[in-house]
C-alpha cells in the first residue's frame, strides 16, 4: 500500500505577514518539522503542495516532489482534490499542514497504525475540536472531493460529513497540534 506524505504549504500567510512556512523554529524552518516527521516515517512520496511563487523560496531535496496549486490560494481540500487527481498510484495521503512546529514522527505513526479499509481519512481530535489539517485520506475521497470542488464548496468540514471517518482523540495538553497563524503564536522561549 502505497501512501504518501504531503506538506500543505501554499497559503498566503495573511495573519503572519509574510510566509510562515519559512519562518525558523528549533534552527529548522517551521515547513521542515512537518516533513521530517513524515520522512522519519518513510512515507512514499514526499509531496510538497505550494504554488508558484513560493516555489523558489523552498530548500530544494531530491526526496520531494513538488504539487503546484492551480489556481492558487483555493483553501487544503482544494489542494487534497488536486495531489488526489496527480497521483493516482497513490492510495493514502498523510496531509500535514507547514505551520505545526511539534509536529513529530511519533503522532505520524500513531495515525498510520490506525488506518482500515473500513474507514475514508483519519482525524484526529482534540477536546472535541477536529484537525483536519494533520491527518489522513484515502483515495476514496475522490469522488466527494470533485463533487465539492465542483460547487465551490472549501471546507474540509464538509467533506468529513459525507465521507467514513476514523476519529482518533489526543490529550488535551498535546502540543502537535500547535500552529502559527499570527506572530502572537510562538511558543513563548522557543524562537531561534
């Protein structure tokens, strides 16, 4: 079985100011913790979604493989349908979003063991909040995806209510799910 982890790195960072992906925590742009963790996991193969004026600002690594939004800017289930349509030999797709800077090979893993045909993606929760930006998908997802794109509908919410999902709860205090959205989010001392 084949699956793949994907980095989603092609928002326009609004609330940041500039783009946080690029951004250093721990001596590693924030991009790279997501990616380590899926590399550390041997995912196969590695897929990096941005867009084209992002492209050139990414470290280049012969491990990845590059997704380019078109359109960009159209929100993750956008980005979901377009690796779903590129990657057909594809049958799991670990989408993590850049932004996580706990993001870790051992929460990679916990979700990997909990994959079944039974089920279409995997989320996890946390005190009852979804983190669909940090989970799996199947191939199935397909269909529903095309069918939302198709009505200009973006939320990841709504593709969860139609499809069979694996939720999967996290302690309350578990930082992995810790993003960056504005500059006020840092972890307080842990800046570079």
């Amino acid at each position: 079985m084949k699956i793949a982890g994907v980095v989603l790195a092609g928002g326009q960072s609004s609330r940041f100011g500039r783009p946080k992906m690029f951004e250093a925590f721990e001596k590693l742009p924030l991009y790279q913790h997501s990616l380590l963790a899926l590399k550390q996991n041997k995912l196969s193969p590695l897929l990096i979604a941005t867009n084209s004026e992002l492209l050139p600002l990414f470290q280049q690594d012969d491990e990845i493989h590059w997704m380019i939004e078109s359109p960009a800017h159209q929100g993750p289930l956008f980005a979901l349908h377009q690796l779903l349509q590129e990657n057909p030999d594809v049958e799991w797709f670990f989408v993590v979003a850049s932004d996580m800077p706990f993001m870790n090979h051992t929460f990679i893993k916990t979700l990997l063991h909990k994959i079944d045909d039974c089920y279409d993606a995997v989320i996890p929760q946390q005190a009852g909040r979804i983190q669909p930006l940090a989970a799996l998908y199947r191939r199935t997802v397909l269909v529903e995806t095309t069918k939302l794109v198709a009505e200009n509908r973006r939320s990841m919410k709504a593709l969860l209510d139609v499809i069979r999902v694996n939720y999967v709860d996290f302690k309350k205090d578990d930082l992995v799910f810790t993003n960056i959205n504005s500059q006020n989010d840092w972890p307080k001392g842990d800046l570079t």
